[in-house]
C-alpha cells in the first residue's frame, strides 16, 4: 500500500490544491493531506478552521485523511512511513522554491518529493492571490471549492 503526503498551508485550500489532491488520489493508495503553519506568511485561517476547510473541500476523496501537521514535514513523514511527499508546481519559481525543500525532506527523512504540474487553469492560483482578490471584494467562486469562498466571506464581513 502506498502512502503520498501533500503537505501546506492551505490558507485556504483553491481548486488547484483539490486537482492535485484528485490526480494524486489516482497514484496513490492513501494521500494524508497535512495542514501545517507556515510562519513566514499571515494566515486568515487558524489552523483548526484550515484544517475543516480541506476537509469539506476534499469530503468525496475516499483515500484522502486531513490531518493537522506542527513540526518538520520530513519528521511527520517518517513517523507515519509515509512513501512520498507531493508537491503542486504551477511555475519555475516554484520549482526554485521546492526544490532544495524536497532535498531537505529527503535527507532528514529518506522520504522523495514527486512534482506534480498545475493545470494551465490552476497555474495563476495562489492562496495569497485569493485572499487579496477577496479582500478587495472580487469574486473567488471560480477558484476556491464552494465551503472556502463562504467561510472567506464570513471571515471578511467581520
């Protein structure tokens, strides 16, 4: 049985995170989606409220678990003999970003980084485009699943 962790913030999760969710649930016998803090970026979200958001984005994935992940990604990794870690690329700066990441992981824990390429619908979403598109008062429904597009304007009426 396989195992593949997809790790991030998800702050919040956009329909490009899902579609790599989907493709990888396609690959994989178990994909753990591991909601993480990031602490380089301002979050919307508390952690617990990310971590119900993936999963009611995600609620049709049968072999896909949500879980709240504090610590070193390669540390969750090994602890769970998770086989691979996931990661979407919608761009060469991102590849620039993850690439000494999954190098990192690899080392730490022995666990490999699999790329997977953003659909060209998916490759101009980012988490923190969404949210300042939101905040300026644009329409995210066409790029977050249906729960995030209702939690962030909850979130924004405050």
């Amino acid at each position: 049985m396989t195992k593949a962790l997809f790790p991030g913030s998800f702050d919040p999760i956009t329909n490009g995170h899902v579609d790599i969710i989907e493709r990888a649930g396609n690959l994989f016998d178990e994909i753990i989606i591991g909601v993480a803090i990031n602490t380089s970026k301002t979050g919307m979200f508390t952690l617990a409220e990310r971590e119900a958001l993936v999963q009611a984005s995600i609620a049709s994935q049968t072999n896909v678990s949500v879980v709240a992940i504090t610590g070193l990604t390669a540390a969750y990794a090994q602890a769970h003999e998770v086989d691979t870690i996931i990661r979407g690329l919608r761009n060469a700066q991102d590849y620039s970003y993850e690439e000494p990441i999954a190098q990192m992981n690899a080392t730490l824990s022995g666990v490999e980084t699999i790329f997977m390429p953003a659909k060209p619908q998916n490759m101009m979403l980012s988490s923190s485009m969404i949210k300042e598109v939101a905040k300026a008062g644009g329409d995210i429904s066409n790029f977050v699943p249906t729960p995030v597009a209702e939690a962030m304007q909850q979130k924004l009426r405050r």
